[in-house]
C-alpha cells in the first residue's frame, strides 16, 4: 500500500501561514496604534483647520469676488454685513494669531464700502477701523500699514489734515524700520507743504472802495382778497433786497391791526403811491412810508388780524404775505394793486407798540419759505405704520416691514449727501401719528416724507404716486386719505378746522413743490433702471399724518402690494433701492432748486449705496 503525501504538505502549509502571520503582526499593531491617535487627535480638533481659519478663509473670497465686481457690490448691506463677519471671526478666538489679519479685512471691507458710496461717515469709519488694528496689536506687521492707510483716508476724504500728520508721526517714530516708512514721510511732506500754503498770509493790496450795491426797485403792490377773513398780498421788486415783517397792535382795541413790511435797500418805482384805501376786503388800507433813506416801510391795515405768513418767489423777486383775519361781514370786493390809488393817503405814524404773537407765524427771520430758500439740512424720514399697525398686507407683503426698509435706505442715501436725517422709527414700532408729526417739529425739520405702500380692491391698481396736504383731488385720493387717516382718533369737524389753517399756508404750495420733484426724480431713477412703473401722478388729499406739520410734508405711496406684479418688484431689494435713489433724489433736486443750484448731468446721486 503506498505512502499517502497529503499529511506532510497539509502541515507545511499551516507553518507557512503562521510564519507569515507572525511577521505580520508588528505592522498590524502599528496601523492600530496610528489609527487610534488619528481618532485621538480628530476628536481633539486637529483634524480639520480651525474654525476660524475656516470662517476667514471663506469670509476672504467673498471679499476679494465683491472686489471683482460682483453684482452683490452695489448693495451696502453686503459690505457691512462682510465687515460684521470679520468682526466675528476676530471675537470667535482670542489665541488665534491671525487676529490682526482679520480686523485688517474688516477695515478694508469698510473703506472699499466707503470708496463706493462717497459718504463722509463711511469714510470715518473705515479710518477707525484701521486705527482700531494698530491700536490693539501695535507690534503687529500690518499695523504701519493700517496706520498709512488711516492717514490717507484722514487727509483725502476727511480734511483731517492734523489727525492724518499725527498718524504719520507714530510711523515715523514707532515703525522707522517698517516698510511703509518711505511713504509715510512722503506723504507728511506733501501735507505740510499743502497746510502751509492755506496759512500762509495774503499779499497786501491797496484798499478798494466797497461796491455799492444799487437799490431794488419797488414796481407793484397787489392784493387778492381769497374769503371775508383771508387776503394774499403780493410785494413785487426788480431785485431782490433784505426784508423784515412784524405785526403791530392797533391802539384802539375797535381798529385795524397793522402787518408791517421792512424793506432795506429799496425805493419805490414812480408809480408807487403813498397809499390807497380798501373796502370789502379783510384788508383795509395800505401805506407807504419812505420816509428813511433807501427803506421802504409798508403798512398793511387789516381787520381782526390772526396771522400771517410769508413767503418769497425769484424771476421777478416778490415777497407774498397770506394773510388770516377773524370773519367779516363786508361784501367782497374786487383785487387791486396798490399803483392805481386816487390821491394821496396820510403817512403812518411811528408809535408802534410790542407785536402780537401771530397764530400762524412769527416774525419774517423764521418764516418758511425764506429759510428753505438758503438750504435744506434736516429732513424727518416717517415709516408708515409699525408695531401693534402692520398696515397693508398683500400677496406676502406686510406695509409696515416695506416702509421701514425703504425708509432706512433712504436716509442713508441723504446722510451721504451731508443731510441731516431723523426718523420717526427705525425699528418695528407703534407711533401714533399725532407723535410723528410731533417729533418733526421738535427736530426743527425741514421736510417731512412719509413713506407708505398702497392697495386697492382692484387688483389691476398699480403704480407710484405722491401726496401732499389739501382738499382731496379724486375719489381714489379720498379713498387712501380714508385709509391711512384710520390711526387717528380726531373727528372731521377737528381735521376741518386745522385744514382750513393750513390751505392758508405757503407749506401747500412748497409741499405741491417737493411732491413734483419726488415724483419726477423717482420715475425718472426707476426707467433708466429700466422698471416699467406707472405714473400714478401727485395728488391732493386732506391726510391727518401731514396736517400738523410745521414744514413742507408729502405722503409718498411706493406701490400697490394687492397688484401681483408690483408686489413681486417691491419685495426685491434692488427694486427697493432704486426707489430710495429716487425718492433721495427727488429730496435733493427740490433743495437744489431752492437754492437755485443744478445738480451735474441732472443728477442729485451718482454712486449707488
């Protein structure tokens, strides 16, 4: 029987297997080990880069893509909300060594905001961000470099020439053996070269004999009699000159009171009389004392006399008083000017006793129109609605959450321009209107926009329109004058009698002013935008929000939310910047025109905010 083989070889093999095993078995253990300190080192956060680097790595790219000119880089917002992000990083680990890297970025998100909206405040921040780095990591490579750029921004875009000077100076003493010292000095010669041609004083020149100035012409005196307790006196000139009024009491409690016109450097024209008698009219008499030298004092005689206000015109130079008298019996008689008398009337006499305090204004200096027509500087931003008030909501807009946005934007965009804005909310809260129109003449504000967001029942409505004070114009402006009048708690009859003061007022004639320029600027902004939005014209309507104010005051309604489309467009944010372009814009044009100053290439804002 032969020998079987299978045994022998069955054994060899399994001595191979372990032999191999056995050889195995310290790499085996190796890879265990450095798997578990793998794990280790992972659960301890040295798997991955640290959160921060994480957070700045990609807060970087956006950055730099918003740099290249991405879309998103004409919208403020991103830039703050960039610059708030570094911030955070910053905060995020105070062992990180990359920390004066990260406010660095911050600083540069904010300079690059303010090279794009050209405002001085953005600016100043930006300077102070990069003054923040040097200040807290002094020792720092990157703080000379922040403190140049400070320094730059100082004397370039703040006039700062002395904060820009001190700057250079730590450079020049604390970093001599920085990078950025060669500029540094450059640039603190170039400003002290600049500082000392401004100081340097003038070359003495003979003495000219001051120009005199030729008197103004007193051409025509007319009046318009409107009711039996209103009158509207215009002064007409061929220049304009300084004038004052005031209003005198009459010494018999039963006789006419007296408004008296001032006019400094003026003689009258020669068919200017001495005076002329009135009847039917709540003005009785005027007279003409030119009895001073170059200075015409007009005295207007007017029964029961309330209140006046004043107001000046250009081209030709006219100063309108309106006039406000107790009720009279007297039948209405026909306008007149004063040129046209019969004879001649006796010259006032010059005792006059302490001015009352008119109802409607005060003496001439704070008079409406005169001061608008030196400058705008103040302008109360209202954001319809708010709180406990949503106002409107339609198609997945609420009014009160539009108004604010757009009201928000469009006080930044005149903040830029150098106006001074207020608001009457800035965050979502109930103001009764009697409070808002309180908190614009406590400002002193020059203008008052209210901001809304229209809706109908008619789903085809649609459009941009604007609102000032008066006797509703159609039924639709009765309608919204019903609608947004709701917040008050005044009765008709209390409204009447404030409305009737008010039609009084030049305050409708400049609100009728500021709604046309709103409306045409804005319109104009939305089409080269390239928005089709209807021109829902401007309006009157008697709405209670704009009656109490002190100043011209306009509603403006945005658009209508129950219409598909243009709620759609309202609910962009690009949509809802070119209509804070425009509104701005139509704000600044009506100040410019005021000031009789054209903005260049028709434009009141050039950069986007």
């Amino acid at each position: 029987m032969p020998v079987s083989t299978k045994a022998p070889l069955k054994r060899q093999k399994n001595i191979s297997r372990q032999s191999v095993f056995t050889r195995l078995l310290p790499a085996c253990a190796f890879l265990l080990a450095l798997c578990a300190l793998v794990a280790v080192l992972h659960g301890n956060g040295y798997g991955s880069f640290p959160p921060a680097e994480q957070r700045y790595s990609k807060a970087k790219s956006e950055l730099d893509s918003l740099r290249a000119g991405d879309v998103r880089a004409g919208q403020r917002e991103n830039w703050l909300r960039l610059a708030k992000e570094f911030q955070e990083i910053y905060d995020l680990d105070p062992k990180w060594p990359n920390r004066p890297a990260v406010l660095f970025r911050k600083a540069e998100s904010l300079r690059e905001l303010a090279r794009r909206s050209g405002g001085l405040r953005d600016y100043q921040c930006a300077a102070a961000a990069f003054e923040e780095l040097a200040m807290r990591h002094a020792e720092s490579r990157l703080a000379d470099d922040a403190l140049f750029i400070a320094a730059e921004i100082k004397v370039n875009f703040m006039g700062d020439a002395a904060g820009a000077l001190r700057l250079l100076a730590r450079i020049r003493t604390q970093y001599a053996q920085g990078d950025m010292l060669p500029r540094a000095l450059e640039l603190e010669r170039k400003i002290t070269i600049q500082v000392a041609s401004k100081e340097a004083p003038l070359p003495k020149q003979a003495a000219q004999p001051p120009l005199r100035k030729k008197a103004g012409a007193l051409t025509r005196i007319a009046w318009k009699t409107l009711s039996a307790s209103k009158v509207q006196i215009v002064v007409e000139l061929d220049r304009s000159v300084n004038w004052q009024a005031r209003q005198m009491q009459a010494k018999n409690a039963a006789g006419p009171s007296s408004l008296i016109l001032e006019l400094q450097g003026a003689v009258p024209a020669e068919q200017i009389r001495s005076g002329t008698r009135i009847t039917g009219s709540p003005l009785n008499a005027i007279r003409v004392d030119t009895s001073s030298k170059e200075q015409i004092r007009l005295f207007f005689d007017v029964t029961n006399l309330v209140g006046y206000e004043t107001r000046v015109e250009q081209e030709p130079f006219r100063i309108i008083l309106d006039v406000l008298g107790r009720e009279s019996n007297a039948a209405r008689q026909p306008d007149g000017v004063a040129e046209k008398v019969q004879g001649k009337y006796a010259q006032p006499a010059s005792t006059a006793s302490q001015p009352n305090a008119p109802v409607l204004a005060a003496l001439a200096p704070k008079d409406l129109a005169s001061q608008l027509a030196l400058t705008v500087q103040t302008v109360f931003i209202d954001a319809g609605h708010g709180g406990k008030d949503p106002g409107t909501a339609h198609n997945g807009l609420v009014e009160r959450e539009v108004t604010l946005d757009v009201a928000r934007r469009v006080g930044r965009l005149l903040q830029n321009r150098g106006i001074d804005v207020q608001y009457s909310r800035e965050k979502d809260a109930y103001i009764p209107l009697d409070d808002r129109t309180r908190m614009a003449n406590r400002g002193k504000a020059d203008l008052f926009v209210s901001i809304h967001v229209n809706a109908s029942a008619d789903a085809q409505a649609c459009g941009f329109e604007t609102f000032y004070l008066d006797v509703a114009s159609n039924t639709s402006a009765a309608r919204l004058a019903t609608m947004e009048n709701a917040g008050s708690n005044k009765k008709m009859g209390d409204l009447t009698a404030v409305l009737a003061d008010f039609m009084l007022s030049a305050r409708t004639q400049e609100s009728r002013q500021l709604a046309q320029a709103l409306q045409k600027t804005a319109l104009l902004r939305l089409s080269k935008q390239h928005y089709s939005t209807r021109d829902g014209g401007v309006k009157a309507a008697p709405l209670y929000v704009l009656i109490g104010t002190g100043m011209p005051a306009v509603l403006v309604e945005l658009g209508y939310c129950s219409n598909r489309e243009e709620a759609r467009r309202l609910s962009s944010t690009a949509y809802r910047q070119s209509l804070a372009e425009g509104i701005a814009e139509g704000i600044l044009t009506y100040r410019d025109k005021l000031q009789r100053k054209q903005s260049v290439d028709g434009k009141a804002i050039v950069q986007p905010s």
